[in-house]
C-alpha cells in the first residue's frame, strides 16, 4: 500500500478494489503492473425497474470503474515508478 498514490489511495478507502489486468516484462528486464479500479455499486434505475416489474427487471447492481494504475519495477523487482489514469465520464 505504500507504492499508492494519494488518489489510488483515496479510491481504496470509497472501498474501489484493484484488479491486476497483466504484468509485462520488457525487453529491458523491468516489469509493468497494468491494474484498474473498480467496486460493484446500486443501480437505482434497475432497482425501480425491478420493483415496478415485481423483481423480474434488470439487474440492480453495476460496477463501477475507477484510476488505471500502471506499476514499473526493475529486474530484482524494485518499485521505480508509477502511475494513475484517472477515471474518465463516458
């Protein structure tokens, strides 16, 4: 937890959890950690839906997509560096 940003680190606490998508290694010898954010919230329209539709709508919860995260390390795989995306509205 110490190698997290400020802002991977304020996501954390709103309960976002990491999710690893792949870890690179280059022709370099250093590895990428490419990681995203996400957590699972309530749907308010598929709650309504679902209520109307006496629980047969759709589904009542989404997930939610926060920072990308992208770790650099060295050979002996030693944090040199990192860096958030931040989320972006679609």
């Amino acid at each position: 937890m110490s190698l997290m940003p400020a802002e991977a680190k304020a996501s954390l606490e709103d309960n976002f959890v990491n999710y690893t998508h792949s870890i690179a290694k280059g022709a370099d010898g250093k590895r990428y950690i490419v990681a995203e954010q996400y957590k699972i919230v309530a749907d308010g329209m598929g709650i309504a839906l679902s209520a109307l539709e006496g629980g047969r709508g759709p589904s009542v919860s989404k997930g939610k997509i926060g920072n990308l995260l992208v770790f650099e390390l060295d050979p002996p795989s030693k944090a040199l560096g990192r860096e958030v995306l931040p989320e972006r509205p679609l």
